[in-house]
C-alpha cells in the first residue's frame, strides 16, 4: 500500500535513529543543484533499470519536485512486490518551503520544467516568425507544439520533458550507478 509522508516526518526520520531510505526520483541536474542529504537518487526516466537496486526489507520514500513522479514511482515499486512505500507529500518544494536543510550542489543546470518551458517557447517563436516570414505552413509546427502541451498538461506526460532528460547536460556526472548518492 502506497501512504502519504509530510517533510516533518522524514526530517525526524533522517534524523533520528528511524530507518528508512529516501530515493529521490528527480533528473540528475535537478538532484545536483539541490537535495536532501542522505536521498538517493534514481531518475524516474530510467527507474526500472535499478528499482531492483532498493531494500525490500526498509522503508521507501520516494520524492521529487512536486510529488508527481514520486507517485508513478511508487505505483512501479507496488507492482514489484514493495509493501512499505511513501510518498513525500510536496516533494522539495514542500521540503524547501518548510526550511528544511537543503544540500546545495554546484549544477548550473535548469530543472526539467524550466528546461521544457524554455525549449516550447524557443520553437513556439522561431515557428511564428518563420510563419511570417517563410511560410504559413509553419504556423502549424506552433499549433502541434500547443497540441502537446495541453496533452502534457492534462496526462501529467511531456514527451519533450522525456526526450530533454537524456540529454547530456542532464545525465550523472561521474556516477556510474543510478542508486550512487551524489557528493
């Protein structure tokens, strides 16, 4: 059964002698700019690979950004046997806003959102411009980029968002396990 878990209780569990293992289900660049000491991180875009990889025996907290796709990862572990599941209600936002310790890294990356946000306008604009400029047909390119974000918005999947995840920029740095907490 997956249950609900607020930062309070985590930050005493961490804490204090409780033993628990938060798995942080963010992209790489996001959990390198700022974490929760002790979090591991393993990214929801390739959770199944090393799902394997967490102790069946101590409890899960899963967190992200928001809570989102620490909810999907929990459905994940569910279906593979996993019975002690919690999701960190608000993920680091909450955590942040709580004014809980944060582990700031050295990442100058952009988060996931902010990145997706960017690159749909980017082509958004360079569309209509073009659209003016070249061809009306490219008018279209902004109304199937329109398409995708209202499907993104109303199914919580961003293909873009998928596809931006492994890029480059935004895979591990010198980690050679997904399951590796960042230092």
């Amino acid at each position: 059964m997956i249950k609900q878990a607020t930062v309070q209780e985590i930050n005493s569990l961490l804490n204090g002698s409780g033993e628990c293992q938060v798995i942080d289900v963010r992209e790489f660049s996001e959990f390198d700019s700022e974490r929760v000491a002790g979090a591991k991180v393993m990214p929801l875009s390739n959770f199944e690979k090393h799902a394997e990889e967490i102790d069946h025996t101590k409890p899960v907290f899963l967190m992200c950004r928001s809570g989102n796709r620490a909810a999907k990862a929990a459905e994940r572990l569910a279906a593979k046997g996993f019975t002690d599941i919690h999701v960190i209600k608000g993920g680091m936002q909450a955590w942040a806003a709580a004014d809980l310790p944060v582990v700031n890294g050295e990442s100058k990356t952009w988060s996931l959102e902010r990145q997706v946000r960017f690159t749909a306008g980017l082509l958004i604009l360079t569309s209509v411009i073009l659209g003016f400029t070249v061809s009306q047909y490219f008018f279209v390119v902004s109304g199937l980029f329109g398409v995708g974000l209202t499907f993104a918005g109303a199914t919580d999947w961003c293909g873009m968002a998928m596809v931006l995840a492994r890029m480059p920029w935004n895979k591990a740095r010198g980690n050679t396990c997904c399951n590796a907490e960042v230092s």
